[in-house]
C-alpha cells in the first residue's frame, strides 16, 4: 500500500499546489482589475469636475489651462478607494475558499473513510469473536478446530480484503484505476458475504438463501460487491425475526443485474426513504429481541450509505423497492459487465 499512499499523497499535494496557483492567479487579477478602475473612475472624474481657468492668459498666449477642484476630488477618490479595497477583500475571500476546497475535500474523505472503515470492520469482527468462541468451546471438549481456525482465516483475509479496498477508494477519491473494467459474479460476492453474515445468522435461526445462478456478470469488483452485499445482509438479519428468512434474488433487468435483498422484518418507520441511504439516517423500528448471550447489535446508520457510495462508484443504484409491517426489500442494480466501460 505504500506506493499507493505515495502516488495518493503526490496527487494531493498537486491538486492543493494547482489551487494555491489559482487563487494567486485570481487575486493578482482582481488586484490589477480594481487598480485599473479606480485609477480611470479617478480620473474621469477628474476631468469631469475640471474647469477652465479664470485667470488671464499669461503673455505670448498658449493653451488656456484647467483648473481641478481639490474639495471634489479628494472625497471622491477616498471612497473609490475604499470601494476597491472592499471589492478585492471579497475576491480575495472567494480565492482563499477556492484555494481551500481540496483541503476541505481532503477532511470529508479521511472522516468518511474513518467511519466507513469503522462500520465495515465491526460486521467481520462480530463474525470472527463468534467463531473464536465455538474454536474455544470445540477445544476445551477435546474436539478438532481445524475448521474453525481455516475459516477464521478466511474471514481475516475477508476483513483485509475489505480494508484494502476501502484504502483504495479513499486514496483515489471514490473511484479505482480499475473499476470501469472490473467483473465479477453475484453468486461469488453473495458467497463471500454470507460467510461473514452466516454464523451471526445462525445463531438466531435465520436461514438466508440465494439465488444468483443465473444472474450475468456484474461491473464491480468482487471485494466491493461483496461488502455491499454484507451491508445489506447485515441490515436484514439484525431486523429479521428469530427463525426467519433472508433472501438475496439477483437477474438480468435488461442492461442492469437486480439484486434484491428481503427480509421478514417490522419495515423501515421513523425515516424519509429519500433519507434512507444518508449517512447516520436510521429506522426507528424496533430490531428484534437478540438470541441469549448475544449482545443487542448497534447500528450507526452507516451500513446503506456504504452501498449507496459502491452502487455509484460502479455506475449503479440502490433503493428501497418496498417495506411494510412483513418485511422489506432493498434493490442494488449494477451494470452489466462491459457496460460501464464500453459506455464511457
């Protein structure tokens, strides 16, 4: 990641570089602008106020001269000076903001990616506290935890896997050097994700079943896919009733996959659905009862906004389709494979 990090930080140091310039090149400008008024305002006005001169004509005759009158002038200048000092104070302001937007920008980006990262670690260390607790158990009767330990390293790489990719998208302003040309299969990123999601799942009874064999290949990335995929599978089971069902049903919808994600939840109240998929917006329906010894998950309102951020990043959309006291259903459409890119 260091070369990443590098070349990330290289291009931020150009962009606040291009910035600084423009506001110079902005105030220099408007310097030269206010100057060039105030000193032709000046002296039209000077000119304007002038009049000829009273006094004889000296001997030998000449050009008659014109008098200017001081008591006019002066205050005259004094505010057409004051009017460009003012007028430049407010062009200097709009540089100094235009020069400290990427800094700006650079903040949004570090607490985005501070909080995303947060919500998307939480999902997978949840996974991986749970499975280190049946290695224990398996352990302490004597039993094999061979396959405890080889899926906890799976979900280890699957949490490296999902930071990496997070570090990416953060080092490149949302969008990967690769993601125009990037394919992969729901069924492979539904796989990983209920792998995260299965043993939280199970320990409440919830079965989650999917259905992609048939869907076409996707522009995403796989590690992307299927952190959306855990966010909105996260989602339904923290909101599904113990023994109950999630279903993730993915096809072709002419040049767009449907990915849908049900659940047999309360619905979603208490919030705008056009708020839904913003930062910190959350439900106020009540998650049912955890299973005994579980503790009650906390959500932050973050795990939506993270789909919808992945949804645009590949050229796609997530809503909600529908909800009611019987469950809801989130749709995540991405392109086909090809589309993106052959588009643009």
């Amino acid at each position: 990641m260091s070369g990443r990090a590098d070349a990330a930080a290289a291009a931020d140091q150009r962009r606040v570089n291009r910035a600084a310039v423009r506001a110079g090149v902005w105030v220099g400008v408007a310097a030269a602008a206010v100057v060039a008024i105030v000193t032709t305002a000046t002296v039209a006005v000077m000119i304007t106020a002038s009049r000829p001169d009273r006094r004889p004509p000296p001997p030998g005759g000449g050009r008659r001269s014109r008098v200017i009158e001081l008591d006019l002038i002066v205050p005259v200048t004094v505010v057409l000076g004051i009017l460009g000092a003012l007028a430049l104070a407010v062009l200097a302001g709009y540089a100094a903001r235009r020069a400290a937007a990427p800094l700006a920008e650079a903040l949004r980006v570090q607490r985005t990616f501070v909080a995303d990262a947060g919500h998307e670690l939480r999902t997978p260390l949840t996974t991986l506290s749970s499975r280190i607790q049946l290695a224990q158990h398996r352990a302490a009767q004597g039993g094999d935890v061979s396959g405890a330990l080889a899926e906890l390293r799976r979900d280890a790489d699957a949490m490296d896997t999902a930071l990496t990719d997070l570090l990416i998208t953060a080092e490149t302003a949302g969008v990967g050097r690769d993601d125009r040309t990037a394919v992969t299969t729901v069924a492979e990123a539904a796989a990983d994700a209920t792998a995260v999601i299965g043993p939280r799942a199970a320990e409440r009874g919830i079965r989650i079943v999917v259905d992609a064999r048939d869907a076409p290949a996707v522009t995403a990335t796989r590690a992307a896919l299927s952190r959306a995929l855990i966010a909105l599978l996260d989602n339904a089971v923290r909101h599904s009733p113990a023994g109950g069902t999630v279903t993730v049903r993915a096809a072709a919808d002419g040049r767009r996959v449907r990915i849908a994600v049900a659940d047999e939840g309360s619905g979603v109240t208490g919030v705008d659905p056009d708020r839904l998929f913003d930062r910190f917006a959350r439900s106020t329906a009540p998650a049912p009862a955890p299973a005994p010894g579980e503790g009650r998950s906390r959500g932050f309102g973050l795990g939506l906004a993270l789909v919808r951020d992945i949804a645009v990043r590949f050229g796609g959309e997530v809503r909600l389709e529908s909800t009611s006291p019987r469950g809801s259903v989130f749709v995540l459409e991405l392109p086909t494979a090809g589309r993106l890119h052959r588009r643009t």
